[in-house]
C-alpha cells in the first residue's frame, strides 16, 4: 500500500497538512539548514527548518521571561534551542555524564541539565553559534540526538529495574535494538552537525519519504513496575519472564495523552493488548506496527493523526490485522501480567548480583546547584568517581547503578553532602511531577515547573489537615494539553489553560492503567484547592484498606471511570 493514503481510508479527508510538503521538500530532513546556521543576522531558523531541527533532536525556542523586554529594545526574541539526547533505557556512563556536564555549565543560557519523562536528558538554552559543537561534543562521547522530536519513532523506554539484573539487560538490549531499527536512515544529521560527506538518501524503508503522520512513542517494560506508563505510549512490548529469562513480550498499541482544549475529536486513550509475540518475532511487531500508522494515520489533520486516533478510526482488528499479514507474524493470546508500582524505590537496594543501587530524588528532573544543595556539583563529583553507570527513569529521577559494597559508603557520603539525599522528602513531593512549560516552552498557557513546589505544599498541607499526611496522591502539572508529564494518568492532573488557569482532573490510579477525568474547568489555585480538600477529606473518612485516592473518586462516583476514551472522556 502507498504512503500517504490517508484519502484511501477517509475519501472525504482534506488536503494533507503542510507538514507533510515540508518532510517531502526537505530532501530527507536536510532542508537549509546548513544555510541557516550560517546566517548570523538573527538568532532563529525560517520556518521550514523550525520544524526539520526537530527531526535531529532539537526545538527553537526562547525566553518568554524578557520576550517583552527585547520587544520594547527593538530586538528579536532571545531565540535559542532546546536538545533532548537520544538514550535508549536511560543509561548514560560516568564519562558521558561528565561531558555534558561540562557543556551544560559552559554553553547553555541555564547551566542547567534536565532529566525528561521520556528518560533522558535535555539541554535548554543553547545558541546558534554553539550548536554544531554541542553536537559534536556529544557525539565525542557516544551521544546523539537523532529522531529525539519530530514525526518518527522517538526515545524508546525501558523499566530500570536494576534488581533483576540479568532480566533488565535483556530487556535494555531490546530497546536499543528496537531504538535503532526505527531509527531514521537518512545522513542528514551526520552531514550537518558532525560534517559528514554528504550521502544521497534514496528511501527510508521503514519510515517513508514523509516520515510518520506524527510522533511515536515506544517502550519496553518490566512488569510488576509501570514506571515507563505504557499507556501513554504508541507502542509497548510488556517483558514476559520465565525462570528470570525474557521469553517474549505482551504487543500493546495505540496510548497517547495529548489532546486539544475544546477538541472534543481529541483525547487521552489507553493502549489496547495486541497479544504476544516471541522474541524472535519483536522487531518485525515493531516496524509493521510503524508502518500501518505511517500508511493509514491521517495526514491532514495533525490533532488526529496518532496512532490512537488510527485505532478508533479503522477498528482494532482491523489494524491488528494488517499488522500481522505485513509482519507474517501471528499474534499468541497475552500471556499473564500485572503491574502493581510505578513510582520510583528511592534509597539503596541490593540488585541479585550483589551490586547495590541508590535512587535519588531530583524534582522536575532539573540538575542545579541550589543554596544548600549542589546538585549539579554532587552528581559531577560521583561521576568522577563511580565505577558503575547512571540510569535516568521515567519518572525524572536518577539512580546510581552498579555500585560495589565497599563503594557504597563513599557514594551516600558525597549525595547526602549535596542534598541528593534527603529524608525529609514527603511521599506526596515524591509522587508529583511537572512538565517544563514557562519560561522556555512555547506551547505552555500556564506555569507547570515552577509552580509544581508550591503545589505540593498546599496538597501537603490539605494531606495533613486530614490526618493523611503520611499518605500521597499521583499528582501531575502540565502548562498546555500536550501531555509531557502525563498527567492524563494521574490521580489527580492539572492541565494548564491560561495564565493561572487548569483543568482539573480526577480519577486515574497509582498503577497508571485509567485515564482521568475533568472534574473542574479553567480554574485558578483557590478553586483547586477548595475542590480537593472535601474530597481528601472524605478519603480519609471513608476510604478502604489502602485505597488510592483517584479509586475512591471512582468508586463513589466522584466522577466517572473512562473506560473507552473516545466516548467516555468527554460524555
């Protein structure tokens, strides 16, 4: 089937989207982007190639703090960019911590490295005449950024669980191996930023000469952890074990969390299980999953061009279907899973290999020094001397891996003596998660980061007030509907929708398995308050053993439970 048949499923589909001329013109994502680089009359790069830098890892943005301060001096926005490193699993090694330690420090507007939900790190503030050797750079130490943002196969997941040791590197080589597969074939990235010779792409056999219909999301997960929230993913393989040895994977298609205020034709869904496929098999589920989206996602209208969208639009069966005539793989029924956590284990734990690791707390994932706690300068100097690697999670937290017993001691001196370690961190600050939003996304309506502390602390206090304080709810901000910090599976998730302003939604669970619902809308700080404390209150009163607080909204109908997405969610 060819691509971009979008016409073929819907005849009465509009004209394709800009951004497929632009993937098509672009002679395999190279565009002028050289040109543009070299054009130092402005800080930004045209249109066209604002969105084709995406396709190597990188979005323009800029400091929407002083955008009215340089408008008032005549001058252009502080345009710089942001780079979001391609990791597959998350584990980066002392030596390449360092170096971007180093260029975060020197060559970024914030000094800052931020660990994402998509475990791995970014840079922000990065100007154009420095961008081409941060590029360099990484690639001096075995980083890239290739297919990190844009319409392709982006980061792919992997469970940390660093316990299970043979089990978790199985599982981490599946995600490097899907990770490259997927990956895009063109050179552009090699020839651009690391001065490769120039060589003609005549096809992109997986991907397709446009690319996807939009991005794609993959990852590969352990169970009992759901750290990596399958459900917010386009793809996932669910490791199915026997006797501590990965045999294969449960298939599940078709989750994704971003949506469109006002839209009611968008909407969070959940992935649905295909069934299970063997090892042997995994790579070929992966590429044809890739390429019925990439033939029948629509290409017209962004805001539906998921593959959830897909899903609903052709029917399950129908795209399970064609998945396996293309793959000549037969999809077994699921084999047996459950998922019971998906938060982080902070603290140290014992792997079965005799090697210990120690998971810290970094909130919002933003490595800085900051008065009383250098973290940025702790995790450099543990860097400096740990013989293991590092492990970003999916939860924007850090865990220094493969620890030697007699390194431990040495290891919990330097993060306690720069507050990596903290005792005193509540379980509710340690369940709550933010997306970056203000001052550098241009996608944020509201704050989401540097809103996230103070938030905690009114939740906290509303915990405490109700005798709960030792209790916790999933709470997850985010400034725009986008979904960068999955707050679409959290108990308790703001959505930002102006300066101040949320949708307030409730009823996911602690696992991560439903979808929440909007309980108040377009409201400021006071109202969110004043919705969640009779509730917290009679959670408290009124709960069962151990139940999670977005299951008691659910099951006295507080709100409705979502249970298919593209009818309940909005109803």
């Amino acid at each position: 089937m060819p691509h971009n048949v979008a016409t073929l499923l819907d005849p009465d589909a509009a004209p394709l989207a800009d951004n497929e001329r632009l993937k098509r013109e672009s002679d395999f994502l190279r565009g002028t982007i050289t040109d543009d680089l070299q054009d130092r009359t402005t800080g930004g790069f045209s249109p066209d190639n604002f969105q084709l830098i995406r396709f190597h890892g990188m979005y323009q943005q800029d400091d929407r703090d002083i955008r009215a301060e340089r408008a008032e001096q005549k001058l252009e926005p502080l345009h710089n960019v942001m780079l979001r490193a391609r990791m597959p699993g998350g584990i980066i090694a002392p030596e390449q911590w360092l170096a971007i330690d180093r260029f975060a420090e020197q060559f970024t507007q914030y000094g800052s490295i931020r660990l994402t939900t998509r475990q791995t790190f970014q840079f922000h503030g990065v100007l154009k005449p420095d961008i081409k050797d941060m590029h360099q750079v990484l690639n001096g130490v075995g980083i890239d950024s290739i297919a990190t943002a844009g319409d392709v196969n982006r980061n792919v997941l992997c469970t940390t669980n660093p316990v299970e040791s043979a089990l978790h590197q199985q599982a981490y080589e599946w995600s490097k191996a899907i990770s490259e597969h997927l990956l895009p074939q063109t050179k552009a990235y090699v020839e651009i930023w690391l001065d490769g010779v120039k060589a003609k792409t005549t096809e992109e056999p997986i991907l397709g000469e446009t690319y996807l219909p939009r991005k794609f999301k993959t990852t590969v997960s352990i169970p009992p952890n759901n750290e990596v929230d399958v459900h917010a993913n386009d793809l996932n393989f669910v490791a199915i074990a026997e006797a501590g040895q990965l045999v294969g994977f449960n298939v599940l298609v078709g989750g994704g969390l971003a949506m469109t205020h006002g839209d009611t034709a968008t909407y969070p869904r959940k992935a649905d299980d295909f069934g299970f496929v063997s090892l042997e098999n995994t790579l070929a589920i992966a590429e044809h999953v890739v390429s019925v989206q990439r033939d029948w996602g629509n290409r017209a209208n962004r805001k539906n061009a998921k593959t959830k969208y897909t899903l609903d639009r052709v029917g399950i069966d129908v795209f399970k279907a064609e998945v396996e005539k293309r793959a000549g793989v037969t999809f077994e029924p699921s084999r047996p899973y459950a998922f019971t956590t998906r938060g982080d284990r902070f603290g140290w734990v014992e792997g079965i290999d005799g090697k210990h690791h120690l998971t810290v707390f970094l909130l919002n994932g933003r490595i800085l020094d900051y008065p009383g706690k250098a973290l940025k300068t702790g995790i450099r100097k543990i860097a400096e001397v740990h013989q293991g690697d590092f492990r970003m999670t999916a939860n924007q937290n850090l865990i220094i891996a493969g620890v030697a017993a007699d390194e431990r001691a040495q290891i919990e001196t330097l993060a306690r003596e720069h507050g990596l370690l903290d005792d005193t961190y509540s379980a509710q600050r340690l369940h709550s998660m933010a997306c970056v939003a203000m001052p550098t996304c241009p996608l944020a309506m509201a704050e989401s980061e540097r809103y996230l502390p103070r938030l905690i602390g009114l939740v906290e206090e509303l915990l405490a007030k109700h005798g709960m304080a030792q209790e916790h709810i999933v709470l997850r901000v985010v400034g725009c509907p986008n979904g960068c910090a999955r707050a679409m599976l959290a108990e308790v998730g703001l959505v930002g929708k102006g300066p101040g302003k949320y949708n307030l939604h409730l009823g996911g669970n602690r696992i991560g398995t439903r979808i929440p619902k909007l309980y108040r809308e377009n409201i400021g700080e006071d109202a969110i308050l004043d919705a969640l404390d009779p509730l917290i209150g009679l959670w408290a009163a009124q709960r069962d053993a151990d139940e999670g607080f977005g299951d008691f909204v659910i099951r006295t109908g507080v709100v409705a439970e979502v249970k298919v997405s593209k009818t309940d969610f909005h109803a």
